[in-house]
C-alpha cells in the first residue's frame, strides 16, 4: 500500500518541480507527502491518497513560491502583464 503512495507522490512531485526553486521543491515534496499521508490515513483509500498527495503537492508548491516572493512586489504593466520585482 504504501509502494503506490509514494509513486504517486513523486509523480506530483516531478509533475510540478519543472523551473523551481529549491524552496519550492522542497515544499511540494513534504507537500505530497503529508496529504497523500493524511487522505490515506482519513480514507482508507488509494484514492484518498491519490487527492491528498495532489492537493498537498498544489498547497506545498504555493508555499514555496510565497517563501521565494518575500520582498518582492508584483507590479502590473499598461498593457496588463505582471512582473515581480524589488519592493520600494
């Protein structure tokens, strides 16, 4: 049971490790890890396991960026794109 948890959460892992930083890596992977745990462990199901470890791996990964931005500011262009940058 355990052997297709953690192929599952390193699929997510991966899935979402493309153009990151360490921060955001390490926060997707504890992220999988601990909602693929917790939807298991509260299910009883792969399947529980399966939304946990993706919606973990969603939250870590927004984590990370959050932990990355830290003074930084987004600033949007006229022409309506954003760009993040220095705060004053």
């Amino acid at each position: 049971m355990k052997t297709p948890i953690l192929a599952l959460a390193a699929a997510a892992v991966l899935a979402l490790a493309g153009c990151e930083t360490q921060n955001q890596t390490q926060a997707t992977a504890v992220g999988a890890a601990t909602g693929a745990a917790i939807g298991g462990l509260t299910t009883g199901s792969l399947g529980g396991a399966v939304i946990g470890g993706a919606t973990g791996a969603a939250a870590g990964n927004l984590i990370g960026r959050a932990a990355d931005a830290q003074g930084q500011c987004i600033y949007q262009r006229p022409n309506g794109t954003r760009y993040r940058a220095a705060c004053p």
